[in-house]
C-alpha cells in the first residue's frame, strides 16, 4: 500500500477537489485517484446527504466505489434540513480522520458553497429566526424573493434554489440581518489545495444530462419519490428536496404529465448545471480538464511522487 509522503511540521496537508457540473463524471474520477494515491472520498453534494435519496441524486453505489471509503453520505434524515454549517463540521472532522491515517483527502461534488466551507474554513453568520422580517417575506412571491437576493446577496444567489421559498426566505432573512449569507472567500486555507474541474461542452454536457435522467427513470426513480412519501416525507419536503423529487412528486399528483415532467427536469437540470459553473468560475485556481486522464500527472506532482 502506497503511503503519503512525511511532510514538515509547517506544511500544510494537501487535499485534491475534483468538482464540476451534474453528468460531468466526477465521481468515476475521485473513485481512480483514490485507489491510485491512497486516497479516502469525502462527497460535497447537498442532497447525497440525506439517506433514502440515491437514484436522484445519483448517488454512488458500492460496486461503483471500488473498495474506496466515502464520507458524508446518508448521514441525515430527509425529514428535517441539513445545512451547511452542519455540513462544514463533519467534513472537517472527515478530513482530519483521513489525514491522520496518512491518507489522501479528495472532496469531490458538485455543491460549490459545501466546496469552499470545507477547504476555506468559511466562517457563516449566526442569525436566529426573524418573526417579522419572515411574515414579511411571505407576502412576497417566489420570483420577487429571488429578485430581491440577488439584489442583497448575489453569491448566494447564484446556488440557491429559485424555486424552494423556504430557502429563499432563510437566505433574505440572514441577509437583512447580517447584510449577506456567505462569506467572502478566504486565500488563508488550511490546506495545500489542487482543484481539478471537469468541463464538457455544452452539447455533450446536455445529452449527458438527458440520457442520465432516462436511466434513472429506468432504475426506478419515481418508485424511489412514492416510497419517501409513504414513509412520511411531505410533498412539500419532497419539493423542497428540488430538481428530481420536486417534479415527479408533482407528477405523482397528477400536476404534470409524464412527457411534460421529463421536459422541465431537463430544462431544470440544465439550468442548475449553469448555476453550478457561475459559481466554479469565480475561483481562478480550478485547472479545468475535459480529459479526467489528465488529472493523475498534475495529482502526481502535488504530491511530489
């Protein structure tokens, strides 16, 4: 077993994030460099949190982790939201077990602000509830909620949700409060970085997306939404859970046909992937690889084998 290089007492553990959009093959390539480089997986993916959501989020399997240790799947009950914060202080604790193992951390997701809370040690704004300005709030419709947060927070805005009010609600509350929700990153990392993203044209990304939720919904996708709400979760909750679970639970009472949930799954789906670059673009320090075989010498050099 290959084990990583001794580093001084002043050098900073190194960590790789592999990160990109949905469909972009992230997680085929962490699953490589981790059984190259002796490498553990810590996931950053908002939803693969939650136990009970695989096929939507297209969660890995334990064939497709090939005898690779993941963290920070299925830790958290789907009835109640898991935040960032919450996030932040078990991949920590993660990172620091991986490392005393003398192994190789590599966060690989798709979730850009669980990306920067773990690798820039973001400090977030602790804001309890706001009766007034939430009574406020809700008068407002969806649309103009996220109007108005890109206007007070536009970073936040960039990832959240457009659709889940509730989100939008929390995000305006915190920043009329404390003036923002997320802050400015911070160069000061912990940690010797390498980020790696994986981009594919825009026409190769779409098909992508296309065919993956086809295969989803061969391998049970709607059963997986019918058996979360049989086993209590709301169709509220299920909307909020976005994307996937938020159309076909709307298809499952009847509020869609089936060809027309697929079509705004797509278009939904696009769109997040969109969101989800706005969001990577803004860090200058991703090497950006449309080849993931490309990524083991630049991995190789950082850890100076």
């Amino acid at each position: 077993m290959k084990k990583s290089p001794k580093k001084s007492a002043k050098e900073k553990p190194k960590i790789i994030v592999v990160l990109g959009p949905n469909a972009s093959g992230k997680s085929a390539l962490g699953v490589k460099l981790a059984q190259k480089f002796n490498g553990e997986i810590i996931s950053a993916d908002s939803r693969q949190v939650y136990r009970g959501l695989d096929i939507g989020t297209g969660k890995i399997t334990k064939a497709e982790m090939g005898g690779i240790r993941h963290h920070l799947l299925d830790i958290a009950s789907p009835r109640r939201v898991f935040t960032v914060v919450q996030y932040q202080k078990r991949a920590k604790r993660a990172t620091r077990e991986i490392l005393k193992r003398g192994r190789l951390p590599i966060v690989v997701g798709g979730t850009g602000l669980y990306i920067d809370a773990l690798i820039h040690n973001l400090t977030f704004p602790s804001v309890p509830p706001q009766p007034r300005i939430r009574q406020k709030l809700e008068r407002l419709s969806t649309e103009k909620l996220f109007d108005r947060l890109r206007v007070l927070d536009p970073e936040r805005a960039i990832l959240i949700d457009p659709h889940n009010r509730r989100r939008l609600i929390r995000a305006m509350e915190i920043a009329e409060v404390a003036g923002k929700t997320i802050p400015r990153l911070k160069r000061n990392s912990p940690y010797k970085m390498l980020k790696i993203g994986l981009g594919l044209p825009e026409n190769v990304l779409k098909k992508r997306i296309a065919d993956r939720l086809k295969q989803r919904l061969k391998e049970g996708l709607i059963e997986e939404v019918e058996k979360l709400h049989r086993q209590g979760i709301s169709w509220k909750r299920l909307e909020g859970l976005g994307l996937e679970y938020r159309y076909v639970a709307r298809y499952l009472r009847d509020l869609l046909g089936r060809e027309e949930m697929i079509q705004k799954l797509e278009i939904e789906i696009r769109r997040y992937a969109k969101r989800q670059m706005t969001w990577f673009r803004r860090d200058k320090e991703i090497i950006w690889l449309s080849d993931p075989r490309k990524a083991f010498p630049i991995v190789q050099d950082l850890l100076g084998r």
